[in-house]
C-alpha cells in the first residue's frame, strides 16, 4: 500500500523554496547595487574629466589672450557631453589667477583647482609687490621691526617673519610663495600673513645693457669746464645737436634747464659727476637726458629737485637722490655700478618711473618713497620707507624698520624702459597646483 507524503516533507520543501527566492533576491540586489556603484564610479570618472577639459577651456578661450584677468567673470553651465562644467575665479590678477572648474555628469560632480599665470616679466610686475627670484637659490629674508607687505611677494629662498611686537601682522593682503616660512602655516595664519604657497623654481629675467652703454659712450670725450650754472636760465636748444658736454656739472640755486636736450658730464681721463646743489630748486623743463661718468657717485640730486617732463638718467657708477627731489612716473632713473655701487634713494625723495641698476643694489631708506618699477641685482629697504609698484630683484636684504612693499600696478610706468622685454611666448603659458579637491 503506497504511503502519502508527510506534513514534515511538504515543509521542508517550502523552506527550501524560500531560501531559494531570497537568495535570488539578494543576488540580484548585490548585482544592483555594484551596477549602480559602477555607474556612478563612471560618472564621477566623466565629471572630473569634464573639469579637467573646463580648465583647458578657459585657458583656451578666456585667458590665453587677454592680458588683464581681472576683468573676468564666473561663467556656466557650459555643456560637454555627457555633463557640464562651471567655472569660478577664486582669486584674480592681471597676469595670474586661481581657478575652480566644476564638472558634473547626471548629478555627480567633481572639481579641481589649479593656478594659472602667464610666465612674462609683466606678470611678474604687476602680479607680487616684489619678485625676488634668484635661480641658484636665495638666502634667508627677514621682515621685522614694523615692516609691512600689502599684497602678494614672491622670494626664492626662506622668509622670517619676527615683527615687535609678534602680534602686528606682516602681510594684510595677497599671498607669499617662498621656499619655506617661518613661523609655520599650522601658527604662522593669520597672526603674520594672509596665505602662503610653498614654490620650488625660480624664473631667470634677461636683460640687455645696449642701450644704456650707447648713451655712456657718448660721454666718453673731453668736455669744456664746469658750466657754473647758479640762478641760470639754460636753454639746451642752443648747445649743437641740443647737447652739452662738460668735464663735471655742478647746479645751484634756483636755475632752471628747458628740454628737449642732453647735458653730458665726462671727466675724462678721471671721469666726471653731475650734481645739482644741496638747498637748491633746479627744475627741469621738457625730457632732459643726463649721462655721467664718474665714479662713486656720477650722478646726485639734492635740494628740491623738480624734473616736469620724462627725464633719462643714465650713471656709469652710483645714483644718489635725496631731499625732497621728485620725479615722474614715466622717468628712467638707470646706474651701471661699475664700481660696485647702487642706486640710494634717501631722505625723503619720491621717486616715480623705472628704477634701474641690473648690475648693483637699490637702496631705500631715510623716509624715501619708490613708486614705479625697480629692477636691480638686489636691493634693501629700511628707515620708514615705501616701495610701491612691482620689483624684480636676483636678491633681496631684509625688510626692517618701519619699511613696506606695496603691490600696486597702477603707479607702473605706462611705457616700458630699455633693456627689459615683457613679452610672453605662447610657451611660457603655464598650469601649476593642478589638483582634485572632492
């Protein structure tokens, strides 16, 4: 007689069939999910190579050719297949900028941020309060007793930070990028400075002295003696070829020369100094060209020297100005230093235009006030001083006493000075700090 199958075999049967269907659920939620992780691990992989194209967009379209960054806007969504991209200025300058491109594909977003700065010597200028880059390596620049950066600083070696008092800040604005810094990011923000940007290169500056030792050249001849020009009213139109050659040149009183002209003082065989007199009021009238060769100081301004029109200053040794001489913003003030000297700005002077000595030191000090743009092999500012505009320097002194760096491409010369080439080359365009923030 053949037996029905028991309550116990049917159970069975159907706990089996359930473990079954669950694990078929479960198997098929395991391979859900890893399609969804997959796709979105796509996504992602798509957004941050759509940032990465908006980078090169931007680079591209908006920057490449423009010469002033600061007039550009935040822009997108742009589209590019699958998603789209965004940009944003986190900072801006005329010759550098901080981008955030943010691609996003069906609801997925990654951004990446990176620096951009056209490597010419305008940007250089325009963009830090003073360049200092030295391509061997700097030394160690210190900023203590009061001194002061309002705006951005480039230095090529490591910067000391030591103000009296501690809690008197350095840097109010910008960013500093130097090799290192002390005191540290973790303590040193926001106590002395604003942000700092570690850098491991330097760019070398060329400049060309052609120009310059074409005009030195001219003065290597005899001239006639001191003119002994004292309350004089001297007309350069009446000296052939609009130029006056002298042995040395000695001004005084309240005389006044009117341009256009060159006035030469040569010294030969000893060489020869052009001096306007401590307490005088000379004025210059119209471009005045002075080329002198001594040695030590070739050229000094004293007294309250006035130039009212673009003067050239071109000194085969030292520049000396001081007292309350003042000169404008489109002036070439230009020293060789073949003895090893430098360009003193002294005494409350207030220098404006292009402030040359490629081969020596320009010095500041004495409450004098730069206010252009300096190039030299190096320089040092102390004693309540001001250097105002953009400075390229191989070195640099310490900052102390009362002395500041101002960035301010505003009070740069409007026409650039011989010897220096701002130009940028299409490869001289440069990405750097490329990196994924999320």
């Amino acid at each position: 007689m053949k037996k029905e199958p028991n309550g116990q075999v049917i159970v069975a049967a159907v706990f089996v069939l359930v473990i079954v269907a669950l694990l078929g659920i479960v198997a098929v939620s395991i391979l859900s999910t890893e399609s969804f992780s997959v796709v979105k691990n796509l996504q992602g992989i798509q957004a941050l190579n759509i940032a990465e194209a908006g980078i090169r967009f931007t680079v591209a379209t908006s920057l490449a050719a423009d010469s002033n960054f600061q007039n550009n806007s935040d822009f997108g969504p742009v589209a590019l297949s699958p998603g789209s991209f965004s940009v944003h200025y986190i900072t801006k300058f005329r010759t550098t900028c901080w981008l955030e491109v943010t691609g996003t594909v069906s609801g997925v977003s990654r951004v990446v941020r990176a620096r951009v700065r056209k490597n010419s010597l305008s940007s250089l200028l325009t963009d830090f309060a003073a360049y200092v880059g030295n391509p061997s390596g700097g030394g160690t620049l210190t900023f203590h007793h009061a001194s002061k950066i309002i705006g951005s600083f480039y230095y090529f070696g490591s910067i000391v930070m030591v103000n009296d008092p501690p809690s008197l800040p350095v840097q109010t604005d910008g960013i500093i990028e130097s090799v290192s810094i002390s005191p540290p990011p973790a303590t040193g923000i926001p106590t002395y400075y604003e942000d700092w940007e570690p850098i491991a290169t330097a760019e070398p500056v060329a400049w060309d002295n052609t120009y310059y030792d074409n005009w030195l050249s001219l003065a290597n001849q005899w001239g006639a003696v001191d003119p002994g020009w004292n309350n004089s009213s001297v007309d350069l139109s009446t000296y052939p070829n609009r130029t006056a050659i002298f042995r040395k040149v000695i001004i005084k009183g309240s005389t006044t020369i009117t341009g256009p002209g060159t006035i030469c003082a040569t010294g030969n065989p000893n060489g020869g100094d052009f001096q306007t007199w401590g307490n005088s009021n000379v004025r210059f009238v119209g471009p005045v060209r002075i080329i002198a060769r001594g040695t030590g100081n070739s050229i000094t301004f004293n007294g309250a020297t006035v130039f009212t029109s673009t003067p050239e200053i071109i000194a085969l040794d030292s520049l000396h100005i001081s007292d309350t001489t003042t000169t404008p913003a489109d002036a070439i003030l230009y020293a060789k230093g073949a003895g090893g000297s430098n360009i003193l700005i002294d005494v409350n002077a207030i220098v404006g235009g292009s402030i040359l000595a490629p081969y020596g030191e320009v010095t500041c000090k004495g409450n004098g006030w730069i206010r252009g743009l300096v190039y030299a092999d190096s320089f040092h500012t102390y004693d309540r001083t001001t250097l105002e505009g953009g400075g390229i320097y191989k070195n640099a002194a310490d900052f102390l006493n009362d002395s500041m760096a101002i960035q301010n491409p505003d009070v740069l010369p409007p026409t650039l000075p011989f010897g220096l080439s701002f130009e940028a080359s299409a490869s001289s365009f440069e990405v750097y700090n490329w990196r994924e923030t999320y």
